[in-house]
C-alpha cells in the first residue's frame, strides 16, 4: 500500500526551484500536490517543517500544510483481498427528478433519515429520471449524480445475469407520467449483516451529528476497509455504516462485493481492476 500525503502552501518562486530540484513541478501561489511517502517527502517536511528555525527563518511558506490524503494498492494486495469497496458504480446519466431540488430527490424516496445530517435513509419509493436512458455500446449499467450508493442496469442484462444469482431489483420510473422504465431496473442492494470493525481506525475522524448522534465515516481511502464484525456470505451489500462528512447532507453507505460478484463485474467490462475502480476489504 502507498500513502500519499496532499501538501498544500502559497508558493514563493524560491520554493518552485527548491521543488524542482526534488523532481517536482508546481506554480507560484495557492497550489496542492499529492507525494508518496518516502525520502523525498520527508526530506520537504524537514526542510520546511521539522527545522525549528524554519518558520522563524522565513523558511516556509505561509499557509503550509501537510495532510494524509489516499491509499493507493498494488495489485497483489488486490489479488489476495477476498472482499472489495466497490467505488465505481457506473457512469453517471444525469440527476433523479426532480432536478435542481436535492433535498426533494430525498424527501420523495427515503424516511426515517436525520433531517440534519442526512444519515439512516431507508428507501421506500422508486427514483425518477427524466426519460428512457440512451445507452452506448455494450453499457449495462449506470449511476445518478447525487446518488453515491444505488445502481441501475439494463433490465434484460439484470433478468439474465444478475437475478439468477438470487438479487432482486425496483422499478425505475420515467419523468413526471409515473410510467415504469422499460429498460432499467435499480439493483436492490441489500444491507449487510453485520456492522464493521471501523470504529477507533483512520476512517474514524468524525464527530456524531449533535441531532441523530449517528457517526459518519470518512469517504477519503485511507487504508484497507476494516472487515466485518461477523463474517456472513454475501455478493453485494451496503455497510450499515454512513460515510461523509458531519456537517453536509452526504451520507452514503459503503457497497461491499464478493471476489465472485467483482469477477462478473469484470467480464462484463462495469469495472476495471485497479484501486480507482475497488479498495480491498481487509482479511484481519
């Protein structure tokens, strides 16, 4: 695994040559970078940090930060992971209806849900979008902007594929007639069985909403996904946990996948193997 730290200053000229001189390239101003940890990372924060007389010398720049940003995974540390967060849940094919109306969108498909911080959503209506998708060549699937945990598939490539692994799916329904789709479905993901170990590891860095108390996780990748308290069989599910930030509206739920659903994924082309696409769950 590498960590990559997100370095953020008001750039001076002479800082663009000190960085240059390192192998990297920035503008003078506001400006951020991410660096993998190692000896050129820390050989900035010493030169700018860790030298007690930096600050007093003028020696680094004002505003100067330095953040752990994302976790990045080799290929083997896929191979070996049983489980995976899946990031990537199609390409996104506009806003549910109705649009420009957020907190509409939600009010008309969930309940139960904090009106503060937006955690706990419980489905109980089917989404709407605008018209009948167009879709590209050999596309079976896609997502909506605002909607950072559901997906939606070709109805004839769910009925063939996914159902006959025992999913089920919702309707989607079509602008503002009501009428059902007769091309897409929503996957029903269902919700997993157990909560996560994520409690007191680097996901951990919220504070509970001070209305529904509920704890929202950080979306940032920064190590393995912590398992499940209790191990359950399962091709896809959402943690019970929310993930976003405590103070905005986001609360999505993480989708997990089985090695077998990522593989059908794979040869259906919905997903590449790579750590924009899935993070590994971890095997402790």
């Amino acid at each position: 695994m590498k960590k990559k730290h997100s370095i953020f200053a008001n750039w001076r000229s002479k800082d663009v040559a000190y960085l240059a001189s390192l192998g990297i390239k920035i503008e003078e101003g506001y400006y951020t970078f991410l660096i993998e940890e190692g000896f050129v990372y820390d050989k900035i924060m010493k030169h700018y940090t860790r030298n007690k007389l930096a600050f007093i010398d003028n020696v680094t720049p004002k505003e100067f930060s330095s953040k752990y940003a994302v976790a990045e995974f080799s290929k083997k540390e896929l191979d070996d992971s049983q489980y995976y967060v899946l990031c990537n849940l199609g390409k996104p094919k506009g806003f549910p209806l109705p649009k420009n109306n957020f907190g509409e969108v939600i009010k008309g498909t969930y309940e139960n849900y904090c009106k503060a911080c937006y955690a706990n959503k419980k489905q109980v209506a089917s989404f709407k979008i605008e018209k009948e998708p167009k879709w590209s060549n050999n596309q079976v699937n896609f997502s909506l902007n605002w909607i950072f945990d559901e997906m939606f598939f070709k109805k004839d490539f769910f009925q063939e594929v996914l159902q006959p692994l025992g999913l089920n799916s919702r309707e989607v329904l079509i602008g503002k007639t009501g009428k059902t789709s007769d091309s897409v479905v929503q996957l029903i993901i269902p919700e997993a069985k157990s909560p996560l170990l994520i409690d007191e590891t680097l996901y951990d860095i919220n504070l509970p909403c001070e209305i529904c108390k509920t704890k929202k996780y950080t979306q940032q990748i920064l190590d393995f996904m912590p398992p499940f308290k209790e191990n359950f069989d399962f091709l896809i599910c959402k943690t019970q946990e929310s993930f976003g930030e405590t103070e905005t509206f986001q609360a999505m739920r993480r989708i997990i996948i089985s090695k077998k659903f990522c593989d059908i994924l794979l040869k259906h082309k919905i997903i590449k193997y790579n750590t924009n696409q899935i993070y590994p769950v971890s095997n402790q």
